[in-house]
C-alpha cells in the first residue's frame, strides 16, 4: 500500500520549520498558505496523497491499532487510491474505547512535543487527543487564516459570548484583556477583547453589548439568533459590528439575515472539531466553506461508505495529515454535510456547500428514511412571547416541543405553533409541549435547536 522510506513527516512546507515559534515564522507560515490556497484541485490532491503516503507508513510501523488495521491493505507497494475505502473507518466510540492503542510509539523528533488534550463532550462522553508540535502549529496557523479571511483589520475591539469557566466572565462586568488572543495565535497588534459567560440571559447580553459597543462580536449561531430576534424586536439596539464571527454548531435556518439586519454586519463561520481542528473556513467573498486540504483530508460519504456527489449530503470522515502522535485515519466526526461546487472566488481548496450537524440532529420518519429539521424558531414570537425553543424527538411519531415563555401558551397558541412545525415536516407527528424555566446549553457551551432521541429509545 505505501513505500517505506525515512520521512520526517511533512510534504507540504519542506523549506520551513513548521516547529518554529515566533511572530516572523506564524507570518512566513500564512505565506505558505496564501500561495496554496491558489492551487489548483489536481496539484492539492497529489500533495495530500505525498502527506498521506508518509501518515500511513508511520502509523503501520509505529501505531498499535493502525499495525493490525491497516495489514491486509499491503504495505510494501506503492500506495494505491482504489483501496482507500476498504481503510477502515475510526469512530468516536473506537476513539474512547482504543485511545492507547492509537498512541504512536516513537515520533519523528521533527514534529516537536507532544501533548494531551481532553475534549468537553458534547454527547456527555469526551475523548482524549494526543498532539504535537507540529499538529498544534497547523491548528493555529489556520486560525490565523481564518482571521485574515474574515477581516481585513485586527485593531478592532472584540466581544467574546461564549462558554467560560464558573466566575472568569460572569455578568455584568465580564472579563476584558487588552489583545483578542496571544500573539503566537495572531501575531499582529490588535484591539481589546471583552468576554461574557454565555449563559448570561439574553436581554443582559444585549445591555452589555450595548455598553461595551465592540466593533467584532464572535459566538455561538444559536446565541446569534437569540440575541437578533431580541433585537429586532425593539429592544436595546446596539452599535452596528463590523463583523459577526460565528463557530462551534450549524447555522439556523435564516439566521444570516436576522443577524444581518439586527447588527449591520455579515457572518463569518467556521467549521471546526476539537479533536482535529480547523476544518473547513467559510470563503471571504462567498458562505460557501472551503476544506483545508492543507491540514486534513476530508471525506463525505454516504450509508454505505462511498464518496457523495456535488448536492448530496453524507457523513464527515476526516484524516488529520500531521498528527503523528495520535493519528486518526478515516475519522467519522459525527456531523453530515453537503457537497459543493467549485467556488467562483477561484481557490482550488474543496468546497463544502452546508454543514447540517451530527446523527442526533437528524431526524427519522415513519418509514425509515431521514431528514434534518428546521423549524423556523423565529416565527413562534410572533404567536406567543417564547424566547427559546427545541424540539426532542421521542419515538417516529411523537415530537415534544420545549418552550421557553413569558407564560405558558394558550390551547390556541399551541395549535398556532403545531401548524407551523407540521407545515415544515413531510410527516404528521404528534406534538406535545412542556415549559422549562430554561434550556441548558451543553458542557461546551453548545445549544441544539433539535434533538433525535429514537436511536435511544430503540436501544
């Protein structure tokens, strides 16, 4: 399957140490990646495979689980695209359950330290990743790049309203720093940063933005839309941003004009998982999401494994390039995307039309196929005063809406909001509702407007 020869593990950049640290080697490093986002697809693809020729001979000889997984694919030839399916792929649950075996034994002395992280579980079940020097370097590197594609100044002041640990950020002062984030992750001067605990009640979020007046606003898109629908409904207008920065879950339906007309300013996403960084970043003159081939090979593949076509959507199975500690080979991250078109503004990187979210956002109907919801939060406030809602589905029939309100809703506001959901799903469900005082956000932060819980119930 691959040749054996020494490599010190990287094919991309072989002039400049990707180790070195310093503001004038993370600058040379976004020269390097200014000139291969231009690649065209054929040159990115066969320095991936040259990356990926060098991931697989280090992980036959060096990695447990990868020396029994990888044997019957030959490893003595020259490596052979047609057999890059029967690879098999590595699931979140492999992750947890084979975590040492996926340690390599030695790692080339190029790739620099080696450290752990430990991801906060989203699902309530974390995972452990072990990095290197290396790795991290190219985590942060695209990090940088995708601030030089959302903006094209960083003197700006910043707000932050995201998860932060009990106390670091609680309301109203919040928690302040002169830069947005260190100079190894942005090396330029920029403008303070001022963070807020994102579990803040949204009303006083608006309040404090409205005192702190940034001109760059970065946080989750369901506190976005939360925070726009207050808004536009009259209340504690802001000053206009200049940018929205958005990460960490899929975009609600509408959301971009919402928070268009709320603050002023465009979205900018990014599509990232803890476990392997950076993988896609939004395009800086379309919403299309370009794949960092540079960094990672990434797959949308259908049930049965094989690669989706331009328009369908399919599971995410992702293979880090660098990490040579942990390297995680046909990853399934768990979320579903779409496939897209080449993007106009001429960058031959991989385009990802949408990202629709993971398994548990998916919904299953009656007759065994699947869809992912939207449920149009923004429309409910026009019914009854609901600031919050998601919907958990119980079985192939029954859905429960949880509705954050003033008060509780009338018979008649419920059938309101019955109709509305019914209209947007190709199934007639029944439809119960319960009123928290509050939806709590996961560990990380994260909030779901919809919540597939048949795969449990089956179980």
């Amino acid at each position: 399957m691959v040749r054996r020869r020494s490599s010190p593990g990287y094919t991309w950049a072989r002039r400049h140490s990707l180790t070195t640290a310093g503001a004038a080697a993370a600058w040379k490093f976004q020269e390097l990646l200014e000139q291969s986002q231009w690649y065209d697809t054929e040159r990115h693809a066969g320095l991936q495979l040259r990356q990926l020729e060098a991931l697989l001979r280090h992980a036959t000889d060096e990695v447990p689980y990868y020396r029994r997984a990888l044997s019957g694919l030959g490893t003595d030839s020259e490596f052979d695209p047609a057999v890059w399916s029967g690879v098999p792929i590595l699931t979140r649950a492999d992750l947890q359950r084979r975590g040492d075996e996926l340690v390599a034994r030695n790692v080339p002395a190029q790739h620099g330290e080696t450290s752990r992280t430990r991801s906060s579980g989203s699902t309530g079940r974390p995972v452990e990743v072990l990095h290197t020097e290396l790795s991290r370097n190219w985590h942060t590197a695209l990090s940088f790049r995708s601030q030089l594609w959302a903006l094209n100044r960083f003197d700006l002041p910043l707000a932050a309203i995201r998860r932060y640990p009990g106390g670091v950020a609680d309301y109203p002062d919040g928690f302040s720093a002169e830069r947005w984030v260190d100079d190894m992750t942005l090396p330029s001067e920029t403008g303070a940063v001022a963070g807020l605990t994102v579990a803040t009640p949204i009303h006083d979020q608006v309040a404090w933005l409205a005192d702190r007046a940034p001109r760059v606003l970065m946080t989750f898109p369901s506190n976005l839309m939360a925070l726009s629908r207050h808004i536009l409904a009259g209340r504690n207008r802001p000053k206009p941003l200049k940018r929205i920065l958005t990460v960490g879950e899929a975009h609600p339906e509408g959301l971009r004009g919402m928070a268009r007309r709320a603050f002023g300013a465009e979205i900018y996403d990014v599509y990232s998982a803890y476990e392997v960084g950076a993988i896609a970043l939004q395009c800086p003159i379309s919403e299309a999401y370009h794949v960092q081939s540079e960094s990672l090979l990434v797959e949308i593949v259908d049930e049965e494994g094989q690669p989706c076509l331009i328009g369908q959507t399919g599971r995410v199975v992702v293979t880090p390039l660098h990490n040579y500690a942990m390297p995680l080979i046909r990853y399934e991250i768990g979320d579903h995307a779409t496939v897209g078109r080449t993007c106009r503004c001429g960058r031959g990187l991989p385009v990802i039309k949408q990202v629709l979210g993971r398994h548990r956002n998916m919904m299953r109907l009656p007759d065994g196929s699947t869809i992912w919801p939207s449920f149009g939060v923004k429309f409910y406030a026009d019914i009854a005063p609901v600031t919050q809602v998601q919907f958990i589905q119980h079985s192939v029939k029954r859905l429960e809406g949880r509705l954050v309100a003033d008060r509780r809703l009338t018979a008649a506001e419920e059938d309101a909001v019955r109709k509305i959901v019914r209209a947007r799903l190709p199934a007639p469900f029944e439809i119960t509702f319960s009123y928290p005082d509050e939806i709590a956000r996961g560990e990380s932060g994260k909030f779901e407007e919809f919540v597939s819980r048949v795969d449990e119930a089956v179980a």
